[in-house]
C-alpha cells in the first residue's frame, strides 16, 4: 500500500513521451512482480521493487525531450543497462566502481535527483509558469509557446537561454486541485499515515469530481481491453528495429548510448545500494559482515550481492516489459517495520502488486493534480542526502553544488553527474591531489567531455 501509487504514477509520467498509459500500467505491475519475487525467493530479502521515480523523470524529461531519442530507443536504453549491469556484477566490475567514486559525490547524485524531480513535480502541478523572451521564440522552429506545453519545448526554450520561471496564478481548476493534493500529502506525511501517497491520489481525485478536473467516464470493460491491447504495443518495442538497433547509427550516437547507460546504471547502483544500507544495517538484515563481504569478497555470498542481482535482472526485464528502470523502493521500509525479515515478505508484496491489475480502470480517471505532489515530496525527501555533503569544505562543495544544480536545471542527471566528476578532478588536480582521483573517474569524465565537444561542434 505504501508504494502502490508507483503504477498510477510511472503512466502519468511515462505517458508524456508518447507512450500509452494502460500498458505502461500493466508493463509496470509485471515488472515489479517480476523483480520483487526474485529478491524474495533468490535473495531471500524483505524488499520490493518497481520502476524508479528518479529514473522515469530521466526517460522522460532527459532521452526523451531532452537528447530526441524515441520512447522505443528509450526502453532499449533500459534493457542495455540491465545486461550492463549483470555483467560487472557477475564480474565484480561493480564494486569497483563503487570504490572509485568519492562518497560525497554520491551522496550529490542522489540528492540531485531529488531536486530533479521535485522541480518536475513543481511544473507538472502548474505551479511554475515561464516567461519567455520573444526573441527566442524563432528558435523553436517557429512553433508556439503557451503554458502547459510539453517539457520537450520548454527544454529546448531553457537551452536556448529564454525563459525566468515564476509563479502561476492559483485562478484554474486544474492547478488549485494540485495544491489541494499536495496540502493533503504534506499532512498526512507529517502525520506519518501509512499509505500516505495513495491516500492522498484517491482524495484528490474525488475532490476534482465537483471541480470538473477528474475524467469519470469510465467504462471498465473497454478499460481493461484498452489495457492489454496497450500492453502489446510496449511489450518489447525497446528490443525491436525501432528501438536498441535504431541507436548505433553514428559514432556521436553511439557516444551518448554509453554515456546516458552509464549515467542510468550508475544512479540504480547507489540508489539501490543506499536503500539497503539505510534499511537493512540497523534491523539486522544486513549484518557488517555481509558488507564487508560485498566490498571486498568475491563470488555472491552476502545478501546484498545477490539483492543487487535481482535489481538488475528486474531493470533488463523493465526494458523487455516496456517501462523505466526499476530500484528497491526505500518504502521497504514499512514492511520491515512491519516485522518483515525474510524473502516471504516480498513474495506477498508481489500478490499485492499482481492484485493492482484490477485497478487498471482508473488510469484514465486520475488526473495529473493528483499525482504531482507525489514527485514534489519524493524529491524533498531524497534531497536529505544534502546533510551527508561536507559543506564547508570547498572541494566537496565545488563538485556537488555543479551535480545537484545541473540536474535540475538542466533537466538531464547525465549532466549533472558529467559536471561532478569534472569538477571534482579539476579541484583535486589544482591542489595536487592526484592519487584522489581514480581511474574509472577519469576514464568517464573525458568520455564526457568528449560528448560535450561533439555537442559542440555539430551545434
């Protein structure tokens, strides 16, 4: 219940690319059926996993609107980064590249894409208008501005350097009922509610009734036709001539593939590594020797090696589904409070999620106000990585104010995690702190800025 808001969320997002919202529903409920039963019944964990928020706000709003690739070469993009995935760590490549990025810089990621994410939620509420200087507008290949439009333009107007955000004007139904949403989510969060998320999309769906914002002509029968027919045109596209083959057409292409999957790969990595540790360390599903054992041992005898397998295994599927990245949900959590120990405990959250295929007519019937406010609280609680950032030290502070800020306000966390490293070697080197920097981070960075130079050239 606490995380079952991820499959009326994931196709309200995901649906913006041009995909079709019912089968996004299905593929995402499949995947995390999928990923969740592997960690119980190979892992033996307490975890549940579904497509992630940070990596759907980077399907969408950074490969799709921002580097132009089509959703189908999307979802391939998806399935290289779990077979990349499986590969290093089969090999044991992974920690390596755990070792070799700084922590602070981690803890930067991660809590960019909590700002990434919140400032989507700000936009996708209506709270945000852009002022746009007209002088840019011939930029857009002569193609109107209102507010509303698609993050592709507005991307593409924030490239060109036209626009201020400012604040809408609370005077339409539809931006009123998001802010009636996220007053009802702040409080049932701060209250601590269990199922707060959900909670809170019902509620102010029922409210928009009266408004005119909630669509409720439904008609179940055809919804759930519509929901399978739909799924077939996801299932698989991402593997089909239109998606993973259609990548590889020019070296710059191909450059981008292999950074963006890296950028993907790296952010699940942490994302994933980081929930187990903040969940599993003082509850005693993770003892210090399985860590241990994860760092430095070989082969998969902890619990987190194998937890990771499942990860990435569910991620590979996602892309064969049809639908985003998945994570290990930090909502976890609550079943673990909850008493939950063992692989049991997964398997009954995968009954639940398989159960959620009834709710396949409400896909239609919830409106974007209901489902905002969810990415605003999401990234506010992930931006608590902040605390984790030494500050006052500037040559943590240079290198993770660049990660955090690029991602946001350049709506790609590819970006942001490029600026990091570079700036993070460029301080290191200014004080002569080479043996500070590894060399998967140099190897990265110049793979980077080798990206930002044909961007260059062929703009």
């Amino acid at each position: 219940m606490a995380m079952a808001y991820i499959v009326f969320l994931n196709p309200a997002v995901l649906s913006l690319t041009g995909m079709p919202s019912q089968g996004v529903f299905l593929a995402t409920i499949f995947t995390a059926v999928v990923g969740t039963l592997i960690t119980g019944l190979f892992a033996n964990l307490p975890y549940a996993l579904a497509p992630s928020i940070g990596m759907q706000a980077m399907f969408t709003y950074t490969i799709v609107f921002g580097l132009g690739f089509t959703w189908q070469q999307a979802l391939g993009m998806v399935f290289l980064v779990g077979v990349v995935d499986i590969i290093i760590t089969l090999t044991k490549l992974r920690s390596a590249i755990v070792k070799g990025i700084p922590e602070q810089l981690k803890h930067a990621i991660a809590a960019g894409i909590g700002l990434f994410i919140a400032y989507i939620g700000l936009k996708n509420a209506g709270f945000l208008n852009f002022i746009v200087d007209p002088a840019n507008i011939t930029k857009l290949n002569g193609a109107p501005f209102h507010v509303g439009q698609g993050a592709k333009t507005i991307s593409s107007i924030l490239a060109n350097g036209g626009t201020t955000p400012e604040i809408a004007n609370f005077n339409q139904p539809a931006l009123l009922l998001a802010l009636i949403g996220l007053i009802i989510l702040v409080v049932l969060v701060v209250l601590n509610v269990p199922g707060a998320f959900l909670i809170s999309v019902g509620v102010t769906t029922l409210i928009g009734i009266p408004m005119g914002v909630t669509n409720t002509h439904m008609d179940v029968m055809a919804s759930f036709q519509k929901t399978f027919h739909e799924f077939g045109q996801v299932f698989g596209a991402g593997l089909g001539r239109d998606g993973l083959w259609s990548m590889f057409t020019t070296p710059k292409h191909i450059l981008v593939v292999i950074l963006t999957v890296f950028s993907m790969g790296l952010s699940g990595l942490f994302d994933a590594i980081g929930t187990f540790i903040g969940t599993g360390m003082t509850t005693g599903i993770f003892s210090e020797k399985d860590q241990r054992e994860f760092y430095e041992g070989r082969g998969f005898k902890s619990k987190m090696d194998r937890g990771l397998v499942a990860d990435t295994f569910a991620t590979m599927m996602a892309g064969v589904f049809g639908t985003s990245n998945t994570t290990t949900f930090i909502e976890s959590a609550s079943g673990i409070k909850a008493g939950g120990r063992t692989g049991l405990t997964s398997v009954v959250i995968a009954a639940g999620f398989l159960l959620a295929i009834f709710a396949a007519p409400l896909v239609g019937v919830i409106p974007t106000a209901a489902t905002a406010p969810i990415l605003i609280i999401v990234g506010i609680m992930m931006m608590n990585e902040f605390k984790m950032i030494d500050w006052n030290d500037i040559e943590i502070a240079i290198p993770a104010f660049f990660t955090s800020a690029f991602m946001a306000f350049s709506y790609s966390i590819s970006y942001g995690i490029a600026a990091g490293f570079i700036f993070f070697i460029v301080v290191k080197v200014v004080r002569r702190k080479w043996r500070q920097i590894s060399p998967i981070l140099w190897v990265v960075s110049l793979l980077f800025l080798l990206n930002f130079i044909s961007l260059a050239v062929n703009n």
